[in-house]
C-alpha cells in the first residue's frame, strides 16, 4: 500500500469511525440518565462532541495503525461512559437497555450509511469517495454492534446478557467480569473469536446491501 492510499484508506474511514464510537458511547449516557443515572450527563458525556469521547488508543493509535498495516478494515474504541447502575430505578431490567443503546446507535448509524451509499452510488457510482466513505461507515458500525454484543462482560452484550439471567446464574456469571479483557484478548489472538463474529458481521452487512442499496 502506498502512501496515497494509505492517506485515502484514512480519510474515508475517519468521519465514519469517529461518529460510530460517539454515538455508541453517547447512546449509553443518554439511555442512563433515562432510566435515572445523572453519573454521564454530570460529567459532560451525553455529548455529540467527539473531543468528549476520544481515547488516544482507541480512537487514535490503533485505528491508525491498522490504516496502516492494510488490515482490510479500520476498528477503534471511545473512553467507556460512566454508568453507575446502582442509580437505575431498576437496575437488573435497566441495565439491558443501557446496554443495548450503544449497540442500538450503531445499527441506526449503519443503516444510514448505507441509505447514503445508494445516494453515493446513484451520484457518482462505484468508486466514488463518497460511496468508499458510506461503506466504510456500514462496516465500522455493523463490527462495533456485533463484537460489542460479544455475550462477555465487560462487553455490552454480557451486560445484556447478566440482565436477562435469573438472579443467582447473574450473580455467578458477573464474578467474570474481572477477567473478561484478559479473556476476550485470548479468544483475538487465538482467532477464536474470528469464526464467532465475522459471519454475523458478513450476514448483517449482505442485509444492509440488499435492503437500501442493490
């Protein structure tokens, strides 16, 4: 890859991956203070103001990085919302929602990214910048709902998933959260985690396509 493709690979997928990571974790701060968590909108987090929600890793070096290691895709992470669930009203059944909420945006996002890549493709065809930048922004966000639903805490969807376990199952299962990083870290470089999520991903994808563009 060189250097001209390198600056293009970056500029098509920048706009669409600092918007999916904002609205995710916004989407979580909002739906909080719904169900009666202040923690996120106390501390300025309920923003669409990317500055808000950016990590230098996250949201910086590694999509940077993976721009320039021609990985095929760009991936990348905000600072993680506050949410103090002990704030809920109903902190078992709330915490689904405001778990969901973030995965939740990420559909919204991509479906209209992939409204915008038929405008793209009825405009200037296949190739366009803005039909590069359209499925760029489907593919960011149909990868952050589907690795962030992953049913392992911390992600989203062990969130999900603790709320939907009766109480006792729950409370054993939470008891993994500690190690969840170090296991889900495992389950990447091992590439067993590959084969669980990437035919989800292709599957919503092939349906966005059908759906808005062909």
């Amino acid at each position: 890859m060189d250097f001209g493709q390198i600056v293009q690979s970056i500029t098509v997928y920048a706009l669409p991956l600092l918007f999916a990571i904002t609205l995710h974790e916004a989407a979580h701060g909002y739906a909080a203070r719904k169900f009666g968590d202040q923690t996120a909108f106390m501390l300025g987090r309920i923003s669409m103001n990317p500055v808000k929600h950016i990590d230098p890793v996250g949201t910086i070096i590694v999509p940077l990085a993976m721009a320039l290691l021609n990985t095929g895709f760009i991936f990348g992470w905000a600072k993680p919302v506050p949410v103090n669930f002990n704030n809920l009203r109903n902190p078992k059944k709330d915490m689904i929602w405001v778990a969901a909420a973030g995965p939740g945006a990420n559909l919204v996002m991509a479906v209209f990214w992939a409204i915008m890549a038929r405008v793209a493709l009825e405009l200037g065809g296949f190739g366009s910048f803005w039909w590069l930048m359209a499925i760029a922004g489907i593919q960011v966000n149909v990868i952050l709902m589907v690795f962030n639903l992953f049913p392992l805490l911390p992600l989203d969807g062990g969130r999900v998933l603790s709320g939907l376990l009766p109480p006792k199952l729950a409370w054993e299962y939470n008891k993994i959260e500690p190690y969840g990083m170090f296991i889900l870290i495992g389950l990447i470089v091992t590439g067993l985690l590959s084969p669980i999520i990437f035919p989800i991903i292709q599957m919503v994808v092939q349906w966005l396509v059908t759906l808005f563009i062909l």
